[in-house]
C-alpha cells in the first residue's frame, strides 16, 4: 500500500496555476478532438470502421465441406431459417478467405464439437478433423497474402499504468485510488475501447499531478491529512499472520507505505473494539507488547493493557494514548510493519480449533488485536527536502547556490527534457517543450528554481503525450495499407504488454538507434524483460484478470454455513494462484502446466483446509502433488473454485461456464430473461443434491442446450465446497455424485478424470491461452482475421512445447503486434 499528500489545494494559486489548468485542459481537449479523426475510440462516438475485406483469388473448394455442411448444417442455417443470422447455402466455398467472420466460427465450433447441438447427428471426428484442417489452410492462405493488423486505435494509459509509469519516472510510489478505476472490456482494463476520457477523470489528472509533483520534489504542502488502514475483521491474528512480519510476531499487519518527505511523522494503532460490552477486545491487565519497524528495523515499541483505576472512556482514551507515537521518518517507499510480540508458542486451548470456531461465537482467547493503523505526516515544521529517491532521480543536474538565473534555465531545460524523453516515449522536439518551460519559468519566477521544476513536472504528467499512447503514420502509406510502426512505437508496445509501464532506457536506446525491430535483439529484448522483476505485472494484471485473481479480495462467503472462512484463507488463495501463474512464467514452463502440474504453493492455512499434511507456518512454499491429487492445476485451487462459486453454496453453472470461456474457449450465449434463482432451502438437512436442484433449468428446452455442457463440466467439480475444501457428502448427508458426461458423448467422474478430458482437448486451451495472450497485448477485442494469428502463435510455440516465452514471443513477432492498418488522410491528420 502507498499513500498520497493531502491537505491544502494541490494545484496550487495564482495566475501560474490558472495558465496550466486552462493549458492541460486545452492540451488534452486538443488531443481528443484530433484523436477524433484518426482512432476508431469511444472518445468522440465514433462508430467501427468497416472491416478490410480481402479479394482472396478462388480456390477449388473441398467436397468433404460441401457434404457436411449439407448433410449437418444446412438444415438449420439456411436462408429460410437463418438460425444464428447463418445461411451456409448463400456462401461461395471457394473464397472462404474473403469471409473470416463466418468461417472462423465454423472452425471454432467445429473444433470444440459444440456444432452441431447435443442431440444431432454429427460427422466423424476423422471427417470433422479434415474439414477444419482444411478451412484453417484456406484462411491462413488469406491471411498470409493479404496482411490484416486490425483496426487502429488510441490507447489512454489506465491507472495501473499510470501508477507504474510515476513509479518508474520518478521513483515514487503513488496509491491507485488518486484516480477512478477503468472499465473493462474483452477481459482486460487495458482495452483502448472501454479507456474513454471524461472531463471529471481529466480534473482527476490536474489534482493528481499536482499530489505526485509535490511527492517528487519532497515539498508537500498544507495540513497533512491522515490515512488510514483497516486490517480486515475476519482475519484470525493468532499466530504470525504475513512473511512481511518477523518471527516470533503475532497478528497485525504489513504495509507498503511512500512517505513524502523526510520528517516526523504520527503513527495510531487501533485495538478491535468489543461492541456492546464497550472497551476493546482482549485489553486486559496482562500486559502485551507492541512493536512498530521500519523496513524490519524496530521504530517504536510500547505496551498495551488496561490501565489500573480507569475506567469507561477515560480508560480508552488511555489505552488508545499508549498506541500512539511520533516518530522521524526518511523520504521514501517503506514496509511499515506492525505487530504484536508473540509470549508462547503454545496453541491457546479451547473448545473448538480457532480456524473452525463460527465468528458470532468465538471466544476471544485473552489476547488484543489491532484493528487499523493510521499515518499522518510530514508535520511541517519538521519536513525537509532531503536526498530521496524520487530527487535523485528527477534532478539529473542542479544548479550552484551562486547559479545565475541563465544557470538554472540551462539546468531546468536539462531536467525537463530528460523527463519528457521518458515520459513521451520518444525523443521531445522544442514543441514538446514549450509548455513544459513555459510553466518552469512561470514557477521559478514566484519561488525559484524548484518551485519552477515542480510546475514543470505537473504540466508532463496532464500532457497528452504522456496520458495518451500516440502511433504516427507515414505521409508515404497509401490508405487501408498496412504499414510496420517505428522501432519507438515498438518499444512502448513491448513495454506496456510485459511490464504495464514505460520502456526502460536500453529499449528507448535501441529504439533511437533503429535497432529494436531486428528480430534477433527483439528477441533478447523479450526475454530480458521476462526476467525482470518489472515482468510480475503478467502475473497482476494479465493473469489477474484472465483468471479472476483480483477477484479474490472480494470474496466473502456466508459466515453461516462457510463459519471457517477467514481473511487469512482468502490472501492464501491469492497468493497460491499468483504463485503459480508465476512459476510458469519465470520458469518458463509449457502453459499446459496450468491444467496439470504436479505441484502448487501452500502455507500452513491453507495446506490445512486442503488436507496436505507436513507444512508449517505461514511462508509458502513449493509442495510436489502426486499423479492423481484433485489439487493438480488450476481447477483444484481455492481461488477459482471459491470465485466461482455463491456465497452459501457451489454452483456447476458458474463453474462449468467458466471452464467453458477460459478454458476451452467457447462461451454460452447469455441466459434468456427472467430465469429464475435457485430455491433457497435454509435447513441443510432438506437440501437436495445440486445435480436435482439443476434439473428444472435443464427441464427447460430454452436453457437445456447450455445448461447440457456447463452442468456437466460443474458437475465433475462437485466434490469441492463453495469454498474449495474437499467433501464426499453433502450437509444432508447425501453422497456426492460427480459423474458427468461431455458434449461428445465421453463420460468422466471427478476432477481428476475432467483434468484428463481438458488435457485431450489441449488444443482448445492452448488456443484460449493465446487469443487471451493477444487480446492482453494489442489492448483491443479480436477480430476473426486475428484467428491465423492465433493458430500461427501457436504453431510457433509448439516447437518449445508451448512454452510462455513461446507464446510472448510468437506475440511480439505477429502481424497486428508490429504494424498497423494507414488510415485515409484526413482521418490520419
């Protein structure tokens, strides 16, 4: 976590401040207006462009596809009945190329054999393999001759990558929360469709620069305001609680924290309060030690018990004054860490173990808690500009003390204009610096030369240069001709996609040095970056949202019926599944890895709540599961089995669904209106199977065509609670029945024997993990010309045993990754 100045107006007073507003917001009106003409983006309501249609020369068409269609599809998708708006009897099979948008369904239906429906006669899968492969050769011969890199658009950093890019210009560390969260689309809230402009978020551009300028400089202004903390309330801080706290620590919290300035800074700690009875929970007269450390160097430490002869208020107050001090602090990102020290390491005795003991019951064992932690600073009277990072890296040059004003414009124009060569992505023309100088000298002018630099660093950070990712287009390209983009353009591609931030200055050198492009030193350019640490933003934000990572911090199951649920299962979920997805990436594993490897990363917690004996403690670590564990892969961690379950039960649709869309790719149709919820049925003795439950919804002939793969695929995953702990009875005492049976007619029992049927459809997963993989990286929803370049990454990669860097690079190297469709002229201007 990281917090932000507050207090006082950000942007500041005066005729300086009303010359760069009104120059910001003209700035990215400007921009707007332009990118209006040029860019096929929801910032103007401009609808799609039309697709570039290929005239693809004849080919003799296959008879083999001509026999299926008639005998298998024609019935149904014919110009009469024209179910799903297809009419295959209207279609000229000898150009199949010229109609990408119809014959990559056929393709993709085909080839996960949900066409025809369950209950129809089908080909053979020998005939139906042959149609595809044959289908697949005549739209990749199109694709091949006939070039198509998609529709241009202009992508708006969203904040995560405006948080990186503050980050790695100016080494400061800034909260998400300074600007609105970004609609998503396709997936991912990288999409240039769903990053639309409003003037309240660019108001929210003004305010934030002003914050990260002043944060740079070390010069925070006005009141400080405090922030605060909040440790969740479920989380059971018995025993340490987090590898960011020390040995022998008990409960608290870590924290990620940029502090401002170097000076004195007010840290509360709060004890969780008791409700009615008043007071706070396990605040006795046995003292307890409290330790505050810094980066795991102990700040502070004080002892929190009942103060003898107070009592109501006055005691609270006192034991709240003995959770408080006042302390130095250096300028910078530091881990705050709070804690209480552990007196035993006995297990305190009580009735139930504490993990199972139901919330509105459980005892508390004599022990306090800390319930938030607060910081408020620098005070002003203590703050000082001293060498932080964010200084060092922003002053590559400062002026002498006996500096003349030449001097220091000399040295401001050094700053600026290597901060906007960062921050631009580019090398910055005299135009590019205009404003930026312009408000240095408006600045310098009333406060010297920092005061100068501050307004100057705001002025880059709203400019549209950096908020928007322009792609310039050769006067030369003639219109609808795809052309490659500049080894610059390049570079920032690379970069946003593997790291979600600004290139590093070893790409923008080879980018300058028109180097970048080569495919050798692009190749050593990608894997240097898979290595970097800087690549774990494949594991926040790609994988993240693919498979509903972010989600996890959001789970809240019923404390009813799911009473062992706490906070310390739901970061163990997290971490398990982040772990994980990183492990294929830094080791570079086959992403098959993901459906079934043969090991996870448990701590205590949650080895515990999956049965795995002989782990202890609270640092994961990597455990081997055998052959047939039901915890191989994805589908047997908590994090995707608990998200994609309710609150108070599982659910097969939702978990069948989502095997169908991230794993073999094929998702439902929306469900029709007003389908009704499942009945609530609150005495667990009364509650049916979920398989009898689900037989209404497929009684439905409207909702039995999908329920009929989803249910079946949910089914396998049964044994599994709504909280992914394993079970062989339902409360009702019930047996559990996870025998279910595939679209194609194959039964399989289990999770175990659905992780097999997944791994013999490895084709279907490999092509999701790459159409997910390129969607992430072009920022945009695919098309049906980007399908060659799905199979051409994929076929690439099969060489390496679809390995990850396989996948990234076949990525990098693809068509709509290095160029880009000219737009006509008057569009492009």
């Amino acid at each position: 976590m990281s917090g932000a100045v507050r207090g006082g107006d950000p942007g500041g007073a005066g005729p300086a401040m009303t010359f760069h507003r009104f120059a910001v917001v003209s700035g990215i009106a400007a921009c707007v207006v332009a990118a209006g003409a040029g860019y096929d983006v929801p910032l103007h309501g401009a609808g799609p462009q039309a697709p570039v249609v290929p005239t693809v020369s004849a080919a003799a068409p296959d008879p083999g596809l001509d026999t299926v269609l008639r005998q298998y599809c024609v019935g149904c998708h014919n110009q009469r009945t024209l179910a799903g708006d297809l009419a295959f009897d209207t279609l000229d099979l000898a150009r199949v190329g010229e109609r990408p948008d119809v014959w990559e369904q056929v393709v993709r239906k085909l080839r996960t054999g949900t066409m025809p429906p369950a209950g129809r006669p089908r080909p053979d899968t020998e005939v139906s393999g042959q149609v595809v492969t044959w289908l697949e050769t005549q739209l990749d011969r199109a694709a091949l001759d006939h070039p198509n890199p998609g529709r241009p658009t202009l992508h708006r950093l969203n904040r995560t990558e405006y948080q990186n890019a503050v980050r790695d210009l100016l080494a400061v560390d800034i909260d998400a929360s300074l600007l609105p969260a970004d609609n998503a689309a396709y997936g991912f809230d990288n999409n240039a469709d769903a990053l639309t402009l409003s003037s309240a978020l660019t108001e929210r551009y003004l305010g934030a620069a002003a914050q990260i300028s002043q944060m740079a400089l070390a010069r925070p202004r006005g009141t400080p305001a405090p922030e605060t903390f909040f440790v969740p309330t479920d989380r059971n801080q018995d025993t340490r609680v987090s590898d960011d706290l020390p040995f022998g620590s008990r409960g608290g919290t870590a924290l990620r924290y940029y502090f401002p300035a170097d000076g004195d800074y007010l840290f509360e700690m709060r004890p969780k309060e008791s409700g009615v009875a008043g007071g706070f929970e396990g605040v006795t007269a046995e003292p307890h030690q409290l330790d505050v450390s810094i980066d795991g160097v102990r700040l502070w430490s004080g002892t929190v018990q009942r103060p003898e002869g107070a009592r109501g208020d006055e005691r609270n107050r006192l034991i709240l004054e003995s959770m408080r001090f006042r302390a130095p602090v250096t300028a910078g990102s530091h881990l705050v860490q709070v804690y209480f020290v552990a007196k035993t390491s006995a297990y305190v005795e009580d009735l139930f173990d504490p993990s199972l003991r139901r919330t509105p019951y459980r005892a508390p064992n004599g022990e306090p808690v800390v319930s938030s932690v607060t910081i408020t600073g620098p005070f002003t009277e203590s703050a000082t500009a001293g060498e932080s990072p964010s200084r060092a890296k922003l002053f590559v040059c400062t002026p002498a003390a006996s500096a003349d004003a030449s001097e220091e414009a000399a040295c401001a124009r050094t700053v600026i204009s290597t901060l906007a060569r960062r921050a631009y992505r580019r090398p910055v023309t005299e135009a590019d610096l205009e404003i930026p100088l312009g408000l240095y000298r408006d600045g310098a002018g009333r406060g010297g030369f920092e005061s100068g630099i501050e307004l100057a660093v705001r002025g880059i950070l709203v400019s549209p240069n950096f908020l928007f990712r322009f792609e310039d287009q050769p006067a030369s390209v003639a219109p609808a001709t795809p052309y490659r983009i500049s080894d610059m353009e390049l570079a920032s591609r690379l970069s946003f996609f593997l790291w979600s931030t600004i290139p590093d200055d070893e790409l923008v050198d080879l980018a300058v040095a028109g180097t970048l492009h080569d495919p050798e030193v692009l190749r050593q350019q990608v894997r240097r970056m898979l290595v970097d640490p800087r690549s774990h933003a494949l594991v926040d934000n790609f994988a993240g949202q693919w498979l509903h990572i972010r989600n996890v911090a959001q789970f809240q199951p019923s404390p009813e019926l799911l009473f062992h649920f706490d906070d310390n299962l739901r970061q163990a979920f997290e971490q398990e599944t982040k772990l994980f997805f990183e492990s294929i990436v830094r080791e570079n594993r086959s992403v098959l890895d993901l459906l079934d490897a043969d090991y996870t990363f448990l701590n205590e917690r949650l080895a515990r709540h999956y049965g795995i004996s002989g782990v202890y403690g609270e640092r994961f670590r990597r455990v081997s599961l055998p052959a047939d564990s039901v915890r191989r892969g994805l589908l047997g961690q908590g994090s995707i089995l608990t998200g994609t379950s309710r609150a108070n039960r599982t659910s097969p649709v939702i978990r069948g669904k989502w095997i169908l869309e991230n794993i073999l790719g094929t998702p439902p149709p929306p469900p029709p209106p007003n389908v009704p919820d499942l009945a609530e049925e609150r005495d667990p003795r009364k509650v049916l199977p979920m398989r009898e439950q689900m037989a209404a919804h497929r009684a439905n002939p409207v909702c039995a065509a999908c329920h009929a793969q989803m249910d079946q695929l949910g089914f396998a995953l049964e044994n599994f609670d709504a909280i992914g702990e394993w079970r062989d009875i339902y409360a009702s005492g019930l047996p559990i029945d996870a025998a279910a049976e595939f679209v194609d007619g194959t039964t399989f029992d289990g999770p175990t024997e659905l992780r097999a049927l997944l791994l013999s459809h490895a084709e279907d997963f490999l092509t999701t993990a790459t159409d997910r993989l390129l969607t992430y990286a072009l920022g945009r929803g695919l098309e049906p010309s980007d399908a060659a370049t799905v199979r051409q990454i994929k076929r690439a990669a099969e060489t390496d045993d679809h390995r990850f860097e396989a996948l990234v690079q076949g990525v990098v190297a693809s068509t709509p990754f290095q160029m880009r469709m000219a737009l006509a002229e008057n569009q492009a201007n």
